[in-house]
C-alpha cells in the first residue's frame, strides 16, 4: 500500500512541473544528443565502420521518443516499452514511425535504409521542432 501511494504522489508531482523545463530539456536533448547522434551517422556514411548503424539507430530513435515524451509531458512505464509507447503519441515527427519499426524488429541488416531512415525522421524533427518553438540558438558565435 505505501508504495502505490508514492508512486501516485510521484505522479502528482511530474504533472505538475513547469512546462518552461520540458521546453530546455527538449533543446537540450536535441542539441546534446540528436546533433551529435547525427554527426555520427554522418561521419560513418564517409568512413565507416557502418557497423555502428544498428546501435545508433537505435540511440536515435530512444532520443526521439524521450522529446516526444518531454513534448507531451508523459513517463513511459518500462524502458522495454519506450519505443512502443511513443508511437501512440498523436503528434510525432514523420518517420518516427518508421525508425522506431526498424529497430523495434532487428531491421538493422541494410546501412543504406538505416541512413536514409535516420535521415528522414532527423529532417523532419526539425521542422517539428521549429513548430513547436523548439529552438536551437549558440550562445556564443563559432570562431571560424
């Protein structure tokens, strides 16, 4: 009984948090983790070893869902379901779908599909992201 009463207080209070928090957290996790994921994919499409790609769609598509989580203010129950859960989110970004199908079924055999995927969906959170005032800005300009 005491632990299904800290789990609902628990509850209480991450549905009370200001949305101004989701917001950094949401930039900071598109900067942090998305930008350096997609550099990565990058960097592997010119030289390899393309047998990264597997694990990093899969890092990729657990970046999306947790801003897809942040968006919609919502804890997903088990790390085993992160994936699953954030596909019944009605507003995700295109291909968010189709990444998350890729490596929820190990189809992760094809680097080409993998980098056109990873790409897709990356293009398309962006403009996500810009819609919902999501935005990226430097703080200081790059020197060069």
């Amino acid at each position: 009984m005491t632990q299904r009463i800290f789990f609902s207080e628990l509850k209480t209070k991450a549905s009370s948090v200001d949305s101004l928090i989701f917001k950094e957290a949401i930039c900071r996790t598109l900067v942090e983790e998305m930008y350096e994921y997609m550099g990565k994919l990058r960097n592997i499409e010119v030289q390899g070893p393309k047998t990264f790609l597997p694990i990093l769609a899969m890092k990729i598509a657990t970046a999306g869902a947790m801003i897809l989580g942040l968006h919609h203010q919502r804890y997903f129950t088990t790390s085993a379901q992160v994936l699953l859960e954030a596909l019944t989110f009605a507003d995700q970004p295109e291909g968010f779908d189709v990444l998350c199908e890729l490596v929820m079924f190990g189809q992760l055999s094809n680097p080409q599909q993998i980098i056109a995927v990873s790409e897709s969906f990356w293009q398309a959170l962006l403009n996500w992201s810009a819609q919902h005032g999501y935005s990226i800005e430097c703080s200081t300009a790059i020197p060069w």
